[in-house]
C-alpha cells in the first residue's frame, strides 16, 4: 500500500522547490495544490466545490502502477478555509488576468445556494485529513517570515510564480506598510501552531525551507527516510525567484526594521 502524504505549508515556502524535487523521485507521484482554487479549470474546480472529500481521494489514488511508493498533494494554510476568500492569498496590486480568474471564482462561490453548506464541506474535509492519522505531513516553513510576504507579493505583481536556472532575474521594487508585516506575521504564526496541534496524532516532519535551501541532499535524505522511500538523485531546474537582498528591493525597508526593531519578529530584518 502506497504512503499517503501532504505538504502543509504557505505560499513562497520553498513549496515548489519541494514538489518539483518529490516528482523527479521514481517512486513518488506528487500533485500540487488541488485546493488552489483560481488556478483550476473545470470540471476539477466544480469537483472542489461540491464533493471535496471524493475530490481528495481521487488525488491520493495511486494508481496500477507497482512502482508508486508514496502519493501526495500540496495543502496550505488558507485552502477549504474563509481566509482563502478574503485576500491573505493575494496581497497587494496583482495582474488584470489574475484579478478575472480570482473574480470568476468568488462569482462560482457567490452563485452558491448555501455558502454554509459549502463551507460545511470544506471543513468536512479538514477532518478528514486530520482523522485519517496514517497521512504523514511535512510541515514546511520559512522561517523568515518577511522574505515570505515579499515573494508573494512580488509574485502576485508580476504573476510569475516559477524561476527556472538560465532565466533572469527582474528586480521588481515595492514598498511594504508595517501593518501589512504585522498582521502576516501574527497570521501565519497562528496557522503553524493551529495545524501543528491539528495533526499532533500524525506522523509529521518539520523542514526549514532554509535547511532546504542550504543542505539539500540532508534533507532529502530525511523526507525519503520519513516517506520510506529508497534514495533517489532527485534534481529540480528551478531557483530562487528574489536574487536580490532585501534591502535593495523593498523601498522602506529601514524604516519596517526600525519599526520592528523591539519586536520578536526584529531578527527578520537582519541587513
């Protein structure tokens, strides 16, 4: 029987890195985020929306193949939850196409008959994941927080979410408010230690995306020894999208560390 599994993360964790290394392993069949809802198209969209819970399980399906020795999905923080909905996803200015795929998502849940029933499924599915105990999760962080908040929403400005080795690297200047870090900070603190506590019975595996960043084959080895999979050289072609410190993109960038200076997030503005 296959091991099930999840990343339960952020966006800009490093996520894409760890998926992209998973699916170069010969053994593993790992999907993205299934819940990410304005990037799926029909019918895999009405499927989310209406029957989460079969929706989940076709995705943990691993098929005919003898081969396959794990099967897994992205889920974060904010999917099936109202958050989603209310912009922590999408911080900022984001591109006119991104913006109608967003609007024609709210439109699907809007046209909703029971937004109550539809959220009823959503937590549904929540349990799920989280009675199911034989579902291994490797909670991935990062742990600067602030980094986080500015690749996503240079992401979302920009609408380029994958940098592959080879291609360049724009410099896309932007100015943060400190209420913006602040209520991030205290929000994705708060889902660490929510979805710590809600899968204190599963088998679970921290990674730092910064141990990740600077030691892979390390940490490899422990998520293909957690996942009991055999050693595979997995290879990723991506890299880093922000090539840039911090202070140079990031216009008032000391004035938000003057700002935090007394705080116990003052160690993410460290330049």
């Amino acid at each position: 029987m296959s091991t099930r599994f999840i990343i339960l993360s952020t966006a800009r964790t490093g996520s894409n890195l760890l998926t992209f290394l998973l699916k170069a392993h010969k053994n593993v069949v790992m999907h993205g985020e299934i819940f990410n809802l304005y990037a799926l198209e029909e019918p895999q969209l009405e499927k989310a929306l209406t029957a989460p819970l079969s929706y989940v399980s076709e995705y943990f399906d691993p098929g005919q193949s003898e081969e396959v020795k794990a099967v897994g999905f992205k889920q974060f923080y904010n999917h099936l939850r109202m958050e989603y909905f209310m912009g922590m996803d999408h911080p900022g200015e984001i591109p006119d196409e991104l913006n109608k795929k967003i609007t024609g998502l709210m439109a699907s849940v809007t046209q909703e008959s029971d937004i109550g029933a539809l959220f009823d499924r959503f937590e549904k599915t929540w349990q799920y994941l989280r009675d199911e105990k034989d579902i291994r999760v490797i909670h991935l962080k990062r742990d600067n927080k602030f980094e986080t908040l500015v690749s996503l929403k240079t992401a979302f400005i920009t609408d380029q979410w994958l940098t592959y080795r080879g291609q360049g690297s724009p410099k896309t200047l932007l100015e943060v408010h400190p209420e913006e870090c602040r209520l991030f900070f205290e929000q994705i603190d708060f889902y660490e230690k929510f979805y710590a506590d809600l899968f204190r019975m599963h088998p679970l595996l921290e990674v730092e995306y910064e141990r990740l960043a600077e030691d892979r084959d390390l940490i490899l080895h422990e998520i293909f020894e957690f996942l009991d999979l055999p050693p595979d050289p997995v290879k990723a072609a991506l890299k880093k999208q922000i090539a840039y410190p911090m202070n140079e993109i990031v216009t008032n960038y000391h004035a938000l560390k003057q700002h935090f200076r007394d705080t116990q997030w003052a160690r993410y503005f460290h330049l």
